[in-house]
C-alpha cells in the first residue's frame, strides 16, 4: 500500500460537557501541564495500550482500502462504567481486555474522574465533550452501589425508560445526536425483550489548528490507492514549522489545536512500506518513543481535507482481548448490576465521524454496550384493556358478594 496515511488522532479524548470561560490572550499560549499522581499516570498508560492493541486488532480486522475511525476512549469508558457491576472472573477478564490488570476499582474509578476534570477545562480554545449515560428496562431494581458509582465518578445520566413503548429507542437515539452535535445520530437499531440495560458514551472533539491551513493554498491532487489505484483529493499545504521526526520506516507530523494541549499527530509510511508495516511496530512502548521524537522544524507540509463515518462491533475483538466471558450467557457474572438475575454484555457497538479542512478537526464518537438477559425473565402480563368480568366474593365462605361485567369505563 503506497503512500497511504493513517491518521491516529492523538487526543486523550475525556471530559464532561461544561461551560468554557474564553482565553483573553490572543497571542502564542502554552499547554497547560495537567499534574497526574503516579496511579493516575498509570491508568493514562493501561488506556493508550488498550487503544493501540484495540486499533491494531480492528485494522487487522478490516480490508486494506477501508476507512477506520475510533474512539479508543470511549470505548473504554462504556466499558470502565460496565465493569462496576462485573464481579469474580468476569470482572477479572474486563480488568484484562482493559490493560487494567492490578487496578483497583477505586484506582479505575478515581483516576478516570481526575483526568476528566483535568482535560475538561485544558483549552477554552477547543471544544471536547463527553457525556454518560445508562438507560434500563422500567420495572427492575438496579443495584445501588452501581448506579451511584457510575454517576459519581462518570457523571452519567440514569433513565428508567419503558423499553416496550416504540418511542424508547428514538430517546436514546435523541440523546446520542444530542452529545454528538448531530454528527451520530444514532446508536440503537432496536429494543428486544432480552434487553436489560444500554451504557453509552458520547464524544465530541471541535479543535481549530493552531496555524490553520490557507484554502487559497489548497489544489486538487493525486491520492494513490492501494494497489497503484488512484483518486483526485484537495490537498491542502502550508510551509510552517510543525512537530516532526522521520525514520527508516515512516515520516510523522503533529499538528496542535488551539493552545496545544491537544493535536493531530500523522504517521506516513515511506515509499518502500506501508501502513501495516507501521502497525507491525505500534505498541505502546514504541508509540511513546515516537511521541518523544518530535521537533518543531519548517515542513512543506502535504495533507487532505476529508470526511467520513465508520461503525465497528466489537464483540469479537473484545473477546480475543480478554473479554469472552463477559459476552457469555451461560458464565458470566454482572450480579454488580442485578444480584438475582443471569446477564451478560450481548453487543459492542462503536460509530465515528471525523471531518478535517483547512480550519482544524471535528469528531464524534459514540459506544454502546447492551446488557442482555441471558433467557427472557418470565413475566406474567395482563393488560386490562378490554371489557371484563368481575366479582367480589367472601374468601372463607367462598360466596359471592357481587359479579360484574365492565365492558365501557367511565
């Protein structure tokens, strides 16, 4: 594959809607040093590892010519949030997929909320957003110590919905478009009466660059395709200095938003490899190396505007991550949600959008995880709905007082 771009977006996308005070100085800024304890730093680790083995797994997953776009950090938190009502080996294996081994739950929990309010409030300059919330079936008794959790630490909205009523999954549905900026708007195709409970998480990312691109210097260019093909872009271009290193394998830009706390980082394999090449070599240890090699050097500087969505489940990649008994009716255990009855996580689903132009990078991500009854509750239901017979009788005597029959309430 030749001279194809992947593009990780370097964003540690966390934070809660919030109001944005404005930056009073227009001149150059530096990015605010966010102070992490030694766990919490930890915690940023494990979440980059999961993100780097998550995307390589789904790059692996997905054919050579097709788009990929996802939010590692979202998928994490829907899972952090649904891994408070995972108990015994089940949780263990959440622990696992999540590169969370070791952790406590406080550690999990705590850490999340700190790096949150950290990153909520890091530029005014850039808008990044997040919301939780958990919908569940009206009518069952959710475990408190759950539910608590998830709103203290993830700040998530908890809604008792009645799944039955045709409107339920346009709510949800209403609430996604609602924290994407109508950029997903939607995540639920439908509820089943197997359905307990949906934990979703929201991001939105709207970052202008720090030196935004020149349209007037933008021209129509040759894209070349997997397998020599080749396609007609706008290439954008400006000759600035950027962050940048290059090795034997790859050429890498960054390129910051706003006050340059938060940036799009570029990693173009040379003409020789391509970008399996660069995944081969993408762990954790090496992303780091990478992202310590940067310097600002005067670049003639090459790259596309372009715009797409991408949806992904993840019920098998989670699973060769760690996760398969979480998606196993008959072992796994979410007791941590409802003590009395037998669930497990049935879907994965995960959408992305992401448009980059000349003035910076808008992009949403939305993750869903349903939680399943692994057999249907037998409820016994009777809708009184119709013209009906009625009595009132002595119990002792058996002996019937009154009969009645209503067929037109009044």
């Amino acid at each position: 594959m030749k001279r194809n771009i992947i593009i990780l977006m370097a964003l540690v996308q966390f934070s809660f809607a919030c109001e944005r005070e404005k930056d009073t100085n227009d001149g150059p800024m530096e990015p605010v040093q966010i102070e992490l304890s030694d766990k919490e730093q930890e915690v940023v680790e494990s979440t980059n590892e999961f993100g780097i083995d998550i995307f390589t797994r789904i790059a692996e997953d997905e054919p050579a010519d097709k788009n990929i776009f996802i939010s590692p950090t979202s998928i994490a938190l829907a899972l952090a949030m649904t891994r408070n009502g995972a108990r015994n080996e089940t949780e263990e294996a959440m622990e696992t997929g999540l590169h969370m081994s070791g952790l406590s739950s406080e550690d999990i929990n705590s850490s999340f909320k700190t790096l949150i309010e950290g990153l909520t409030g890091a530029d005014a300059k850039v808008i990044l957003d997040i919301a939780n919330s958990i919908w569940y079936r009206q009518g069952y008794v959710i475990e408190e110590e759950f539910l608590e959790v998830n709103e203290e630490y993830y700040n998530a909205e908890i809604t008792a919905l009645d799944f039955d009523s045709p409107e339920a999954p346009d709510i949800i549905n209403d609430w996604v478009a609602e924290n994407t900026n109508n950029k997903i708007p939607d995540i639920v195709d439908e509820i089943n009466p197997d359905h307990l409970m949906f934990l979703i998480n929201a991001i939105y990312f709207n970052g202008t660059w720090t030196t935004e691109f020149n349209s007037e210097n933008t021209r129509e260019s040759l894209f070349y395709l997997t397998g020599d093909n080749e396609v007609q872009v706008e290439m954008m271009n400006y000759q600035e200095p950027v962050g940048y290193f290059e090795n034997e394998l790859l050429q890498a830009a960054e390129l910051d938003y706003g006050r340059g706390n938060f940036s799009m980082v570029v990693l173009l394999p040379r003409p020789d490899y391509t970008v399996d090449d660069i995944l081969e070599q993408m762990t954790s240890e090496q992303w780091n190396n990478w992202m310590a090699s940067f310097n600002d050097i005067e670049v003639d500087f090459y790259l596309p505007k372009f715009s797409f969505d991408y949806e992904k489940e993840l019920n098998q990649i989670l699973s060769l991550m760690g996760m398969e008994i979480a998606f196993d009716p008959d072992n796994a255990d979410f007791s941590g949600i409802i003590n009395d009855i037998d669930l497990y996580i049935s879907k994965v689903k995960h959408k992305g959008f992401v448009e980059v132009d000349e003035e910076g990078t808008e992009a949403a991500a939305v993750t869903s995880v349903e939680i399943s009854f692994t057999s249907v509750p037998d409820q016994l239901i009777m809708n009184v709905n119709r013209p009906f017979i009625f009595a009132i009788r002595e119990k002792t005597t058996n002996a019937i007082v009154f009969f009645g029959r209503l067929a037109v309430p009044e």
